[in-house]
C-alpha cells in the first residue's frame, strides 16, 4: 500500500517551530479530525487548514492520517517530527488521525486496516518502538477524540 507523502496531497511547508523526534515514540495516541473524511485528501487539507490557519501550530498536529476507505494512508506533519496533537503527552507519542467523525458513525474495517498499516510503517522506520502503548487522545485529556465508536 502506498502511503501518500506530504508532496502527494500538496502540504504546505512545516514552519520553523516543528521539531525532530528526539527517539522513537513508546505510545501511539488515536485521534480522529470530527470533519469529513470524502475526498480523503479534502479531509487532510481541512485538518491542515485548522491547524496552521485557526490554531496558528506550525503544521497538522498528527504524525500520519488513515482514511475509511481501504489504502487511505498519508503522512501529515511527517515521519520523524515530534507530534503537537496531546497535550502533556506528546513526548514519546506518535499520533494516528482517523479522518472522518467516529463519535456517531461505526468504524469501517479498512480504517482499522489503514491504522494498522501505518503503525507497522512507523515501526519499520524506526518512529515507534514494538510493544508500544495504545490509548484514545481522551485517555490523555477531557475531549470525546476518537470518538465512542474509534475508541
């Protein structure tokens, strides 16, 4: 499965405040983006545009993004930069954006399939340690991401 890179979905430029991963990350932390997920890329480029437009961060949040579609796989602020998606637990995390809203709708097979493919990426590069951690962004924080039905 090919995963589609930065220049493939035509990302902005990280800015300057986007760092290197120090090590390779313990957890892996689920979010989902709560907005479309159809087209796939529209769905990256709205989370893109919340986050450097709205939010002022210094590029998506999230290290990579899995759609519901099968083999809907992007990097998002990329391989081996630190995620900014947890607060108080982004050190030592790689972050998964499930595109689309999963508080209300049930979770398609291929999602999972997409999440499991990148997670093994992220293994094989060197960015996630085996054996890591698996949690829900809300195990780390008061909000509902990844939604009951992701979770």
């Amino acid at each position: 499965m090919a995963i589609l890179t930065r220049a493939d979905w035509g990302a902005r430029p990280l800015d300057h405040r986007a760092k290197p991963m120090p090590r390779a990350a313990t957890k892996l932390i689920i979010h989902h983006s709560d907005g479309s997920s159809n087209p796939f890329v529209d769905g990256l480029k709205g989370v893109e545009r919340q986050h450097m437009d709205v939010k002022g961060w210094s590029g998506p949040a999230y290290n990579t993004a899995a759609g519901e579609r099968a083999g809907e796989t992007a990097e998002l602020r990329g391989w081996g930069i630190q995620t900014i998606a947890t607060l108080g637990a982004n050190p030592g995390s790689w972050t998964i954006c499930a595109i689309g809203d999963f508080e209300d709708h049930d979770t398609p097979t291929p999602l999972l399939e997409n999440i499991a493919t990148l997670g093994a990426e992220a293994i094989r590069r060197g960015h996630l340690v085996q054996g890591f951690a698996i949690s829900g962004h809300k195990d780390h924080g008061a909000t509902a991401c990844p939604g009951k039905h992701l979770y």
